[in-house]
C-alpha cells in the first residue's frame, strides 16, 4: 500500500465515524424530542394555546414576582435581583424565612423552615402570603429564584393580551429523560 492510499482509507475512516456520530446524534434528538411540537392537551381540555387567547393591544399586565430566596443570600443574589429586573416587577416580593424590610423580603417560614427541603413549603407559603395580601391588585403572578433572571420586558410583551382569567400553557412538552406532563 502507497501512503498516499493509506491517508486515503484513513480519511474514509474518519468521514464514516463523522457521518454516523451526525446520524446518531440526529436520530438521538429526533427520538427523544419528537413531541416538541405537538400540544400537550386534548383537544376537551379547558387549556388554551397560546395562539388562540391573545387579544392584541390589551392594557400592560400588572405581574407581581414572588423571588424565593433565603437569609444567607439576601445581600447577594437578592439585592441583585432587587436592582436589576426586579424593578420592572409591578410590585417584588422576596419570600424568605426572615424579613429583611428594605429589600421587602417577607419571613414566609419559620427561620428552621428555609432548608432546601423545605422548599416546596415556602413556595406554598410564599404564594400564600401573595395571595392573602394581593390577590385582587396583580394579574399575573411570577414565582422565581434568587438566581433567575426574567427580561420582564420580553415577558410583559408575551403576557400583554391574554385574559389572566383563562388558564394558558407556553412553553413545550418535556419528553427527555421520560418526563411527560399530562393535563387532565
Ligand atoms: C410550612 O410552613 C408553615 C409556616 O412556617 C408552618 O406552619 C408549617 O408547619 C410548615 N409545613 C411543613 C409541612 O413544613
């Protein structure tokens, strides 16, 4: 064999492992993502697409964010979701298990219940205090972290027109990793 039919074979080599990594790849996306485009409700679901709801030039959304945070992070993350797009919140509640007035983060929890698996019940407890205090005064209520960020512009402009009423799904259907959501 020459050297130069040696690079040959070797470069045949080398386009077929490259040819099939693409294939299984795309065959990999295809498989576990196949759903991405089709609605995840029934068709008698009381859910509405997105497409479907939206009155245009309705009235700016009023939306308050619920940030959950917790007292180790009140001066970092907290105080940087307060100074950045929190302030294009209508109104920013951080749920904590202590208040920390000047940021206006509320002691949902007891300061034993902030732990990480604690978690689900100050959210609940978060929503809660959201409710029992502003549930009239907000159409539309956003739960976060204190290490999210939310262009509230972009989310404002997305929400601007729907009924706050009317349940409304966005997003899609999660099928990787055998997730699948049902809406009944
Ligand atoms: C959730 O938090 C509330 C308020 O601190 C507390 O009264 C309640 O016992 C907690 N529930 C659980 C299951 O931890």
């Amino acid at each position: 064999m020459t050297a130069k039919m040696k690079l040959r074979s070797q470069l045949h080599l080398l386009t077929g492992f490259m040819a099939g990594f693409v294939l299984a790849f795309v065959l990999l996306l295809y498989v576990y993502d196949v759903s991405r485009v089709t609605p995840c409700w029934s068709s008698t679901s009381t859910m509405t697409t997105a497409t479907t709801a939206r009155i245009e030039d309705g009235p700016p959304p009023r939306i308050l964010c619920m940030v959950l945070t917790c007292p180790e992070n009140v001066q970092s993350l907290a105080r940087s979701v307060y100074e950045t797009w929190g302030q294009r919140c209508s109104r920013l509640i951080f749920a904590s298990s202590e208040d920390y007035e000047p940021l206006g983060v509320v002691g949902v929890v007891e300061p034993t219940g902030g732990g990480y698996e604690d978690l689900w019940n100050k959210t609940r407890e978060g929503f809660r205090h959201v409710w029992e205090h502003y549930a009239g005064d907000y159409d539309w209520f956003l739960k976060a972290d204190d290490d999210t960020y939310v262009v509230m512009e972009n989310l404002q402009h997305l929400l601007r027109g729907f009924d706050p009423n009317t349940p409304v799904f966005f997003g899609y259907k999660m099928s990787r990793y055998n997730v699948l959501l049902h809406f009944e």
